[in-house]
C-alpha cells in the first residue's frame, strides 16, 4: 500500500482537485492523509465531502514539516508520498514511480519532472555528487517506508533539500523517472510565492536572481541573504 500526506494550509481552492486526481489514479491500494494545518478558509468544508476516502488530521499551524511528519506517524504503508495540497496527478503518476522502485530494488524513492503553472521543470538523474551542491528532487516523491528518516522540524528552509541529503549520508539514492508526472495547479498560492522568490527558498526559484552580482553593487536584497544563510546552514549540517 502507499500512504499519501498532504499537509494543507489554506488550500480550499485546490484540495479538492488534488484528492481527485489521486483517487483516479490507475493503482488503487492507496491510504490517503490529509493534516489540516491550522487552516483559516473553508479547507475543513471541502475535506467533508471526501469524507469516505481520506483519514484526516485537524492540528494547529505548525508548519509544513510538522504537519508531514504527523502524518507519516499515522500513516501503514509501505511506500509513502509527501504531496502538495496543489498537486495534480497524471493517473498513471503512482504506478510508474512504483514501477521505478520495484526495477530498482536499491532506491529509496522515485521522483519525476513536473510541471509548474505554465514551466516544465525537469529533473536529472541521480547523482550524489550533484545532490550536495544543488536540490533537483521534488517533494512530491514515491519513498520507501524504511527509508524515511522523517524531516527536520527546526529548519525553516531546505526541508526537502535535508531529506534526501540525509537519505543520502544513510547510502542511499533516487530513481528518475523521466516524465512529467503531475503539475501544480495554483503557483500563485502564497506556499509557492514564498518559494520562489526567497522567503523559504529552495531549488526552483529564478536563476536570475543569484547571477546578479549583489556583493558587487553593494547592496543584497533581504530575499537572496536569506537564502544564503539557509542554505549555509544545510552546508554546515552535512559538512558540505
């Protein structure tokens, strides 16, 4: 069975969608957890209607991290998925991931390529030597049950880049699976606002914005100092 949590802070313009797409994906044997975050809008209305098909946890805002890590604990699967309450999922997406970590019985999750409003972003294959100088692997990942290491509360920034480091520093890698799996419906959700333009960083913001030379001119926007101290951090974690 796979077990997927999707954490969800005011996502009752999208939940609906993404529970949709993942009841009509073409494997069945699913549990699906969803952990209300301290929602202020109508989330908790919407989730009643898929009352039949999803567990769900109502808790105080604690933040993206908590909110997975509750859910991975009561969670049964064997394989389990950390998806975005705005994700959509080709009906095939779980299958070939699945299909991935059964060819490559040495992974510890399979990730794809996706879609990101109107921008492909695709990924590359595993390599260790490029995942310790970049994250190029999506939250939204098929991972083996006994290899999660749960995510780490106290970072504010790079939680997903720290997971798969970590999984990494324990010797285990990634699968790709070169397609484009699902997309996100709404980027202009604050969630991914804040991700790309620098107040929680991670992989997919403009390049443009670290080619400027800030140290140069004199000044660096809060957004890019942020980034640096936190990502900083993550070196330091795992003496990068």
């Amino acid at each position: 069975m796979i077990s997927i949590i999707i954490p969800s802070f005011n996502h009752a313009s999208t939940i609906g969608k993404c529970l949709e797409s993942i009841l009509s994906q073409t494997i069945s044997d699913l549990e699906i957890i969803v952990v209300n975050d301290g929602s202020t809008d109508n989330t908790i209305e919407v989730l009643k209607s898929y009352a039949d098909h999803i567990q769900l946890i109502d808790q105080p805002n604690q933040g993206a991290a908590a909110a997975r890590n509750h859910g991975f604990d009561q969670s049964t699967g064997e394989h389990v998925m950390f998806c975005d309450a705005d994700v959509m999922m080709r009906p095939e997406m779980l299958q070939k991931m699945l299909s991935a970590l059964t060819v490559h019985p040495g992974a510890a999750y399979a990730y794809s390529s996706f879609r990101f409003g109107w921008k492909k972003f695709s990924s590359y294959p595993f390599s260790a030597e490029r995942l310790r100088q970049i994250n190029f692997i999506t939250t939204t990942s098929l991972i083996r049950r006994a290899d999660f290491p749960r995510f780490d509360e106290s970072l504010r920034r790079f939680q997903d880049w720290d997971l798969w480091l970590t999984i990494l520093e324990r010797g285990k890698g990634g699968v790709l699976v070169d397609e484009e799996l699902f997309r996100i419906e709404n980027p202009l959700h604050r969630h991914h606002l804040i991700s790309l333009f620098g107040q929680r960083p991670s992989q997919w913001r403009p390049s443009l914005m670290h080619r400027i030379p800030w140290d140069r001119i004199g000044w660096i926007p809060t957004s890019i100092k942020k980034y640096r101290a936190a990502r900083e951090i993550i070196k330091r974690k795992h003496n990068l």
